[in-house]
C-alpha cells in the first residue's frame, strides 16, 4: 500500500483550463509540459508567458508525443 502512495504523489496533476473542452479541469503531466485533460482526454501543451495556459497541439506535437509513449 506505502508503494501506491508513492507512485500517486509522484503523478504530476495541475489545475486549469482545457483549450478543447473548455471547462476547468486537473490536467495530468504526460511528459515535460504536456498535459491530458481529466474531463475529456484532449492532450495539451502548457505555455507560460506570466500566466500559464493550454494550448492545443499541433500535428507534428501530436507525432512527437506519440513517439514518446
């Protein structure tokens, strides 16, 4: 059971706004700066700029991250 814990305080989760579904939602860390809307799925790209948004990704973002999984 300890082993669980660890594992979930590990996942990176964040609170935000979904570009896709729009609705707020917690947005679960894929890999770096990634995200996977908790509400519908939809993967997205955080940006900072002063405040953080998501974006939708681009085809070739969606390639990379598929790569990657």
């Amino acid at each position: 059971m300890v082993k669980i814990k660890e594992l979930l305080s590990e996942i990176h989760t964040v609170h935000g706004i979904c570009p896709e579904c729009e609705e707020e939602a917690i947005m679960v860390a894929i890999v770096t700066d990634y995200y996977r809307c908790t509400n519908c799925g939809h993967d997205t790209r955080q940006y900072v700029n002063g405040s953080i948004k998501y974006l939708k990704l681009k085809e070739d973002e969606i390639k990379w991250l598929k790569n990657r999984k």
